[in-house]
C-alpha cells in the first residue's frame, strides 16, 4: 500500500500547480485500442503492474464492457509522469468509441484541454475518428495524434519500412485534413494539425507495449529499421524495454498539450456565455485557487458505499469537503461530503482539489451529468451538445410487482448518470418509457437493470406519445352531474405559442406571487382581465375563473380543478395529454348542500364539460417531431436527404460547412425509428448526425383517426370515437 499512498501524495502536492497539469481525453474509433493504451499509461506511471497491462483492461470498470469488449461508459485516473526533469499530474479520462455513447465523448471533452486520438494503422481514419474529432475540436481541446497497431502492419502485412511509411503518412494527411477542415472557420486556433517533426505523433503498439516518436527516436536512437528487425526477431519484451510506449505517450502529453493555465483563457469564452469583463470570468480564465468554487460536472457515477459521484472539471477556486454550493438550475444548495481525484478506476479522497484539476464530489444530490456547480449563483455554461439525441423509446416494466419500487429508483438514477437518456414515470399504468440514442443504449440499460440491481424487467415495442390540442375557441358547453344539480358551463380556447412558452419555462407558474404571475402573462400577450382570474396552470393549460359571485364554489374549487386535470391529463381523442389550452369556467350552479356537490358529483361533472368544450373547439392530435441535422461529404448528400424525405419530413437547408455538407430538416418521431441504420447504411456510415427535439406539430388529417384507434387499441379504449367528433 506504500507506493499508492506515496502516489497520491505526490498528487496532491501536484495538484496545486495547474502548470504541471494536464488534462486529456482518449478517443477514437471502436476498437482502436483506447482502452489498452490507457492501461500501458498505467503500469507507465506505476498504478497498475507491467505485467498484466494490457489484459487487465483496467479502465473498463464494468462487467458487461469486459464481456462486449467495449467502453461503454468514460473511465477517469489520474497519474504522474516526470517530463524534462519535473513532475507532472496527468488527468486522463478513457472515452468509449461506440457512436451509441456519444454522450459520453462529449462529456468527456468538457473536462479536459487535450484530445490524444488514437488511429488504428491498418484501418485508417474511420468515421467515428471523424466524430471525435469534430467534438474535441468543437470544445477547443486540442489534438495530437497516436497511431496504434502498428506491429500488424509488420507482422500481418509484411511491410518493409517504406511501405509502413507511406502507410502512415496516408493516415496523418488523413487526419490532417479532418482538422484543417473543422478547425478553419475558428478564430481562436492557430494551426492545430498534428505532425511527426513537431512530435505531435506517436506510433507503436498497445498491446505490445512500445511506442516510437520523432523525440523519442532521438532519445533512445532507435529507428523504424530496428523497430521491424526487433518486431521480425520476436523481440517484444526488449522493444518495450528499449522505447516503452508510457514514455512515448506521456512526454508528448507533457510537451504538447496544452496546461490549464494556456488552456482556459481559449476555453471559457467558448463553453461560457456570461459577462467577460466579470470577476468570476478572470477568476476562470487565469485558473484562480483563491476564487470562487466553479465545477462544471461532466459525469455521475454511482458508488455503492459512497452513494452518487459528481466527477467533473474544476474552473476556478478549491473544492473542500463541507462546502454549501449551488448547483444549476437548482433551488437551494448542496453540501459537499467529500472530495477527491481518481487513481486508476479508484477514487481516493483527498483535503481539497484547487482549480485546474478533475475531481470526484460526494454529496452534490442534485447535480446532473452537465450541471455547473458553483459557490455564487452564475450563469451556467453551455449545455453539452450531443451529438446524438434520445430518439427511440420503449416501456420498461418490472416483471414482478414487487419490483415496482426498485424499478422506479433505478430508472431515476440512470437519467442522472446520463442525460442522453430520458425517463418517463407513469405510476398510474406501471408503464415507463425511457428513451435513449439507440437500440444498443437501451439493451445496455435493461441489461444493467438485471445484472447490477436485480430487477428483471420486460421491454415493449418503440412507442411514441402524442398530445392533443384545440385547434379553435369552442361554444359555451355545460357538464351536469350524475345527480343534477350541479351544472358547470366552460369554453375552450387554444394558448398562443409564446402563452405556451411562458408556461414551459417556469416564467409563469402558480409558485410565483400573483402580481408576477400577471405581468408575466400579459408581457406573453394574455389580455389584462384574463390575467387577473387565473385560477390554475396545468402543464401548459390554464383554468380562468370568470364567474361572479356564486355560493359555494370557493369551497367547491379544488374538486373542479381535480375533474380538469383528469380531463387534461386524458385527453379525449385517445387519452394522451392535452396542452396548449385555455379553459373558462362561466358559470356554475351548485347545491346547497355539501352532501350534493362532493367529489362523485362535481368530478365528472367538470370533467365532461372540459371535454365536451375540447371536442367542440376541434381537438386535434399532435404528432412530435425532431430537427434533423446530418453532416456528410458531398457525394453522399442526396442519400441523407432521401432518409429525411421518405419519412414525412422536409429538407429545410443544405449548406457546405468546412469539409462537408450539412442538411437539416425535421421530421415525426415516430417515423425515426430505426433512422439510426438506415443512415448509416445509406451513406456507408460516414454521416454524423443529431437530432433534438422540435416539440409538437398537429398531425395531417389524414392520418388522424387511424393513429387515434392505434393508441386506442393499444390503451384498451373503447374503438368507437364520440358522435361530435366527426371534424377529423
């Protein structure tokens, strides 16, 4: 245990010199030889035994990405390397390669400064090198080259050194051209394209351990001659010895990449949008310990002793255990239980962690991958752009009813660890939607249900939820109640677009003192008397009372309401939720007696007026719809733009940005499914595309009622549609 600990205080005392600090990522294409690498830096820096390096896959944490061999979720560790007489802490996070897991990529590059991408020498650039790229380049994190495998190209392809030359060259021009393509619109940047005089290339092997570069070649005198004679002769173990790979990588991490102190300046103008000539952004830009606390959280891990972990980059000040901090978009503040940085895949906690570090935080119970956390309320920086949206959802429920609470907890706790992912609970139906990036996103999900938590759970077809909408102002409608004598007379009447938004973004809700809540809705465009009767919001749908004087509806009140919600919430097309209407209540006659007007008489009563209103104001239903944006070279364009129109979308831009073309459109959710291998295969898997999603369009008539009865049957609903709603 000695050598650990003297490890981690060498950290800590590194820790608190952003100069001798770097932080960087490990990207590229599946099954080029990350995670291995990440490994060799390892049992480099001493962390993990040279021997097993290499086998022991250390960064893959989880059993199922031992079995599938992939990364599936981004690994953190933190070692030191000496570099040109000092020491220095190196903060390296293993990202996974699988386009599936994008997020995580993305993620991953918020934290760190440097991108090392790692090519496989047979395969060349692929198209996920392409997509890592483009997001490390698109955070500001700069990129040096490593090109992996390259033993197979003397063992397997018998390349004499001439051959393997141009080989390689072909994959620098390669990525070359990838950079200067994305990186030339970029004002901050100067030439960022990697080379193997400037030393900003590496080649060797992960697996077998050694690794050559122009500055190691002149360290140790070994060229590519005595690399293939040593290769040939079977001389792995003596390669490794002469030009280990740790040593190669490492330096070229020291040299090349950029420290917080270079970094951050280039960095926070383009992941933060808030005031420049501020304290704060000068405290962020010159990596100040002294300043306040900014975290921007990159990823929550869930520790099944320490409960959940917030890792992320710290911008500016020190994280100490005990401290009170805000958390974005968050009401109150978090109290920080401990604090720490990663040796291999453990966490070691630590007294405090100064800016320019990557940390791991206990105790931060609202933060999610992407929040920033902070000692003062700020402006929060960018939300991460995936490159992928949730596109496919599909009901999760637990086989046994038991289960249910398990169920719930773990599903809450995914959405936290992933924000690419999106829960839906319905405690009503025990059904649960959740919606992730693709087929295997979800598979991986259920799967960890039943391997880490021991639910098993069975998963229904990709499903899509409407919603339904009043399309005109309605007639006054009156709704009885079984015993009749309790009337209730209401109209329908559909919310503007910007009424809607107010609602959506909290600026108008009923926690806010009344007189905001008014100004908010007038400044929205809703006329000053209405505003004065709001009685309720629900979702986006508002309750008017605009009755005067009637006895005993204040005490009536909250049962109306409850009849409205229930009538919102099932909408009366096919029970999917109904938004974006303005409900009035004109009149009511009530009974005297409480007896006559309680809950089984006033319920129903509100709740056949709303609907009846809702009918006559023509409800409609709503299909979602995503933006699509797909990047592609030239030659493949017309195939991508053929995906979007054959899926009752429209192409709405084409334009040429930097070495590709861009498309963008939108089209119904439900008409996605499956776009994921469809474009891939259209295009032969060189697009990179993301999709968000584009809220609710009202459905083409045509397809109105068939869809109605699908869900109707699905719901188990009566198939005949009410009389009134002949209109569709």
């Amino acid at each position: 245990m000695g050598r650990r600990k003297k490890i981690v205080q060498e950290c800590e005392r590194l820790m608190g010199n952003p100069e001798h600090i770097r932080n960087i990522a490990i990207a590229a294409h599946v099954d080029h030889g990350k995670t291995t690498l990440s490994d060799n830096l390892l049992a480099g820096a001493g962390m993990i035994s040279d021997d097993t390096a290499g086998q022991q896959l250390a960064m893959d944490t989880e059993d199922d990405e031992q079995e599938r061999g992939i990364t599936i979720d981004a690994a953190n560790v933190s070692m030191t390397h000496e570099y040109d007489g000092t020491n220095h802490l190196i903060n390296l996070i293993d990202t996974p390669g699988h386009v599936d897991f994008g997020g995580d990529v993305t993620r991953a590059m918020r934290a760190v400064d440097g991108a090392l991408v790692v090519v496989d020498a047979v395969e060349g650039a692929m198209p996920q090198t392409e997509t890592v790229l483009r997001q490390a380049l698109r955070e500001g994190v700069k990129p040096a080259l490593f090109i992996n495998k390259v033993d197979r190209l003397i063992s397997e392809l018998q390349e004499g050194p001439q051959e393997m030359q141009e080989r390689l060259l072909k994959v620098i021009k390669d990525v070359n051209d990838l950079i200067q393509g994305m990186t030339e619109e970029m004002d901050d940047v100067d030439d960022w394209t990697v080379s193997v005089e400037g030393g900003t290339v590496g080649f060797g092997s992960a697996l077998y351990k050694w690794g050559v570069s122009m500055p190691s070649m002149q360290r140790t005198g070994m060229d590519f001659g005595d690399i293939i004679d040593l290769e040939q002769a079977d001389k792995r173990q003596e390669l490794h010895e002469r030009t280990p790979l740790s040593d190669v990588v490492l330096d070229m991490v020291c040299e090349h990449f950029p420290n917080p102190v270079n970094a951050q300046p280039r960095r926070i103008p383009r992941i933060w949008r808030g005031d420049a000539e501020s304290d704060l952004a000068e405290q962020m830009r010159v990596v100040d310990e002294d300043g306040e606390v900014v975290l921007m959280a990159t990823d929550i891990s869930m520790d099944p002793h320490a409960g959940e972990i917030a890792s992320g980059r710290v911008f500016s000040g020190t994280l100490e255990k005990g401290q009170e901090l805000y958390v974005s978009g968050v009401a109150g503040k978090n109290r920080v239980q401990s604090v720490g940085i990663y040796m291999g895949g453990e966490r070691e906690e630590v007294e405090k962690v100064p800016a320019g570090n990557i940390a791991a935080v206990t105790g931060l119970r609202d933060a999610i991958a992407g929040s920033t956390v902070s000692s003062i309320e700020m402006t929060p920086f960018e939300s991460i752009e995936h490159i992928s949206e949730p596109v496919i959802t599909k009901s999760v429920e637990a086989k046994t009813m038991d289960d249910l609470p398990k169920l719930i907890e773990a599903l809450r706790q995914f959405s936290k660890e992933d924000p690419t992912i999106q829960i839906d609970i319905n405690e009503d139906t025990g059904e649960h939607l959740i919606s992730g990036q693709g087929e295997l996103h979800l598979e991986v999900i259920t799967q960890r249900m039943e391997a880490n938590q021991g639910i098993p759970v069975n998963t229904g077809e990709p499903i899509v939820v409407y919603r339904e909408a009043v399309q005109r102002a309605s007639d006054q409608v009156e709704g009885i109640s079984p015993n009749r004598h309790n009337r209730f007379y209401i109209t329908a009447e559909p919310l503007t677009e910007e009424l809607i938004q107010t609602i959506q973004l909290g600026e108008a809700s009923m926690d806010m003192p009344e007189l905001e809540r008014r100004e908010a809705l007038q400044e929205a465009g809703l006329d000053k008397d209405t505003s004065q009767n709001v009685e309720h919001i629900h979702g986006t749908n508002i309750l008017i009372d605009d009755t005067k004087g009637i006895q005993h509806l204040n005490e009536t009140m909250e049962l109306v309401i409850e009849g409205l919600e229930e009538a919102l919430d099932n909408g009366p097309l096919a029970n999917e939720p109904v938004q974006g209407t303005l409900i009035r209540l004109h009149d009511a006659k009530l009974h005297e007696d409480t007896i006559h007007r309680g809950p089984a008489q006033v319920i129903p009563a509100t709740r056949e007026a709303v609907h009846r209103s809702l009918i006559d104001g023509h409800i409609k239903l709503l299909e979602p719809m995503q933006d699509v944006r797909i990047d592609v070279p030239n030659d493949h364009m017309g195939a991508a733009s053929g995906e979007i129109q054959g899926r009752r979308g429209r192409v709405d831009d084409m334009y040429q940005e930097g070495d590709l073309m861009v498309v963008e459109g939108i089209a119904p959710v439900e008409e996605m499914i499956g776009f994921s291998s469809d474009i891939r295969s259209a295009t032969e898997g060189r697009a990179a595309w993301n999709t968000e999603n584009a809220g609710f369009e009202v459905m083409s008539n045509s397809l109105q009622r068939e869809t109605i009865m699908e869900i109707r049957e699905r719901k188990g609903m009566k198939l005949e549609l009410p009389q009134s709603i002949d209109y569709i």
